[in-house]
C-alpha cells in the first residue's frame, strides 16, 4: 500500500510552552479553548490591535513567533482577562512569563532597554527628573499638598542604595542581558 507523505513537515517542539507552565500556576494555560473572551474583554484591546486569545494560541502550540510577538508588549495587565476568562486561566501571568523568556532570548525593544538602562542608572522605571528645577517644584508641591515628604523615601532620598540596586543586577546577571553599563564600585576596583 503506498504511504501517504506530508507536504508540510511540521516541526513541533514543546520549548516555550514547557518552559511557561514549570509555573505550577500557568499549567491551567493549554485548558484554553480559544473562546477569545480576553480578546473582547482587554481595555488595551479598545486603543490597540492586542489579540491576547491568539497570544494564548501561539504559547500553548509553542510557536516561536509569540516571542517576537509585538502584542506581548500591549498588555498593560489589568487582569481584565483572567477576571473573565471561563477556565480561570491567569492570562495576564502568562503573557508576564512569555514577555520574560522573550528578554531571556534576546526579544527585546530598543526602548525598553533604554528603561532597564534607566533603572540602572536612578533606581526608578521612571524617575522624577529632580534635577530639572521644574519638575521638582512640580513634584515636589504636589507631594506636599498630599502630606507627603517632598522627595520620595527612594532611591531619590537615598542615591547610594542605587549602587545596592546595581549590585543586585550584577548578582543576577541581569545587566548583561540587558547590556547596561553600570558604575564600578570600591569593592571592584
Ligand atoms: Fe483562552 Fe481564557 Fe482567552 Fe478564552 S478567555 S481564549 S479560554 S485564555
């Protein structure tokens, strides 16, 4: 009898899937039956083109194309999506997991290196221009106006504990993935 050959050869393997659900709590992600209530329900859904069922659709086949998904970046986690998603599956963790091994391979957007550059640099995703004479009084007066001291209890109050933060990135190798240049401290030198 003559065998049937396959005109496509489908190169399966279960890489990025495997490596989501080593998280106890995303092995609930391959119950999803593409019923595309995330998709429907994502507030970020209403300004952009984010399709969170077919991100959940190219995690759960493993597609290597969800790393370099730009949707993966639209989620602004709400947690919209697992709110409503009838299997409860935390939608938003996945994406989380799936953005973190895209860094871990190199998927990574110019601009939020930049960020993690940033953050290297101040402590704060997004700090507050202090040195800008404007924005302090800026900041500084709507602070007060709450109560509030008039510099945050952070690395801003406190610019030697970002030399800890470095440290840390150091510690966990993430300033060579994210290619940061950091200060060389005593202890180095
Ligand atoms: Fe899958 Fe849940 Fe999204 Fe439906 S709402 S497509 S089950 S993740």
């Amino acid at each position: 009898m003559e065998k049937i050959t396959p005109n496509i050869i489908f190169n399966i393997s279960n890489d990025i899937s495997d490596e989501i659900i080593k998280d106890e709590a995303l092995k609930i992600m391959r119950a999803c039956f593409q019923c595309g209530t995330c998709t429907g329900s994502c507030p970020s859904g209403r300004r952009t083109a984010i399709r969170t069922r077919q991100i959940m659709r190219e995690a759960v086949l493993s597609l290597d194309e969800v790393l370099s998904d730009e949707d993966i970046w639209l989620c602004s986690t709400c947690y919209t999506c697992y709110e409503r998603c009838p299997r409860n599956i935390p939608v938003t963790d996945v994406i989380i997991k799936i953005r973190n091994l895209a860094t871990q391979r190199g998927f990574i957007k110019p601009a939020h290196q930049k960020v993690t550059q940033i953050l290297a640099d101040t402590g704060h995703g997004v700090p507050l221009g202090l040195k800008n004479n404007s924005e302090e009084n800026q900041w500084s007066k709507a602070r007060e106006s709450y109560g509030l001291s008039k510099i945050p209890p952070t690395t801003h109050a406190h610019p030697e504990a970002v030399l800890d933060i470095q440290k840390l990135m150091k510690l966990t190798n993430f300033d060579k993935l994210l290619k940061l240049e950091l200060q060389s401290t005593n202890e180095e030198k």
